[in-house]
C-alpha cells in the first residue's frame, strides 16, 4: 500500500496522470496496427513476381518502421519526454553506425537498385565481372549466380551495380563466331558459301538472322573467315552449336579439298651459307 502511494504521488508530482499514461499507449498500440496494416496492404500490392515480393516486404518493412516511430514520438509527446534531445542521440549513434557498417549498407542500396532497374530477373544467364552464370537469385545485399560448372557463387550487389552487365537472356538469342583460316589460292567467295551452308545445316542454328562468313584478317599462312550465326541464347546452346559449327565446316571444307593451313615459317639463307644442321 506504501509502495502504491508513492508511485501515485511521483505521478502527480510529474503532472501525469493515468489517463495520459492511457493516452500514450493507446497511440502506440494504434501505430503498431496501422503499421501491420500496411506492410500487408503494401505486400499484395507488389504481388506479382519474386522480385515485386522482395519489393513489396522492404517497401513494408520501411512504411511499419516509419509509422511506429511516428507514432513512438506522438507517445512520447504526451507523456512530456522531451523529443529533440532524443532525437539528436538518436542521429549521433545512426552516423556512427552507418560508418561501421558502410559496405553492408553499400550492398543494400546496391540491391534495392538493382530491383528497382531490374537489369536481369532469376533465370537470366548474365556476364558480371569475370563471372558468368545463370541468376538464381537476387536478395537484398547478394546476387547468387549457379554457373555453367556447377558452382554457385553470391556476388555483392555492389560489384554487381559497378561492372558492366551483359544479358544473355533478354533478346532471346546471341550470336557466336567461329574463326577459320584457308590457304591464300582459296577461292574466297565459294569458301564463304561453303562454309555459310555448313553453318546453316547445324541444328540449333538460327535461319533468321541467316549465318554469314566475312573475310576479315590476311593472316602469316592463310587468309582468316569469320563464320557468325545465331543461335538459343544458353551457355550450354553456345559452346554446343560452336562445336557442332566447327565440325561441320572443317567436313564441308574436307569434302570440296578446301586446305585450312596450318602456321610455316619459310627461311631464306644468303647466297654462300649453308644450313649447318
């Protein structure tokens, strides 16, 4: 009965009574779900895809806070803390956090980037870096790649945001060149037909964009054909339809006595010299 009397009279020495003390929690209690409301609201809305669900439960996550701490500070009002002070400690120790966690923070922004630009989407096979591989996901402060090997690597959304990025996936196919040398008394324009038709007859091979064979470099023994054609815009679809390409133009070339030449070194010794060999 003591102990209750004095708790009574601090309160009223305090100006406070049990009604603002009501008051306060009252506000709190309805911040909080307010706040609950809206991560649920705001949740639905980004309901579509993996992606809008990592959206819509940051964009949640960060309306909850903001509303619990709007409704921490009306709380706190009314029980007559005074809120500048605490609100200045509190951006002291916040400037001093973001220091000490500067690159989880700097990975975070990355990744709320990358949602937001959307520059590839899980199942995408992307070049980052020196990494290449198939997205498996994309979450706050990682991008988590699976490549062509098997492996799975988690690149910071960072060095993501910082690299060039190449998308295999988004125009649905790539092209791929296969270079081939032919001796310089080649006839050029049947070596490019032939090769072009080879290139044509390898399933997988694009008819549209139609292969093409350009002559592009006069080499120390042969003269260079770039033999380009597209193809499925997959790791696996590249490194098959390259084989196979190589394959069937070096039978074509066979078939038509099409020599690929292989690198000579001719030696000329002055008249009077003898190779001592």
């Amino acid at each position: 009965m003591i102990a209750q009397t004095d708790v009574l009279a601090k309160s009223l020495d305090s100006g406070l009574s049990g009604w603002d003390y009501g008051q306060a929690a009252v506000v709190l209690l309805a911040a909080l779900v307010i706040a609950r409301i809206a991560r649920v609201v705001i949740r639905r809305l980004f309901a579509r895809s993996p992606a809008d669900d990592f959206l819509g439960d940051l964009f949640g996550r960060i309306a909850s806070y903001v509303i619990v701490s709007v409704g921490l500070i009306y709380a706190l009002e009314g029980l007559g803390v005074a809120i500048a002070p605490l609100l200045g400690a509190l951006g002291i120790a916040g400037i001093a956090i973001a220091f000490a966690l500067q690159d989880i923070l700097e990975n975070f922004v990355a990744g709320i980037m990358l949602q937001l630009r959307r520059p590839f989407t899980s199942g995408d096979e992307i070049e980052s870096g020196d990494h290449e591989g198939t997205v498996v996901a994309v979450d706050a402060r990682t991008v988590t790649v699976l490549t062509p090997d098997g492996e799975t690597i988690r690149l910071p959304s960072a060095e993501v945001i910082k690299n060039p990025i190449i998308n295999h996936t988004t125009n649905g196919q790539r092209r791929t060149t296969v270079d081939v040398g032919v001796a310089y008394d080649t006839d050029l324009d049947q070596a490019a037909q032939i090769a072009i038709d080879a290139a044509s007859a390898v399933d997988g091979v694009a008819a549209d964009p139609a292969p093409e064979a350009l002559v592009h470099t006069f080499g120390p023994s042969s003269i260079d054909i770039a033999i380009r054609f597209w193809h499925a815009p997959s790791i696996a679809a590249r490194w098959r339809t390259r084989d196979e390409v190589a394959r069937s133009v070096a039978r074509a070339f066979d078939a038509n006595s099409i020599s690929i030449p292989f690198p000579q070194r001719v030696v000329h010794l002055p008249a009077g010299e003898h190779d001592p060999s």
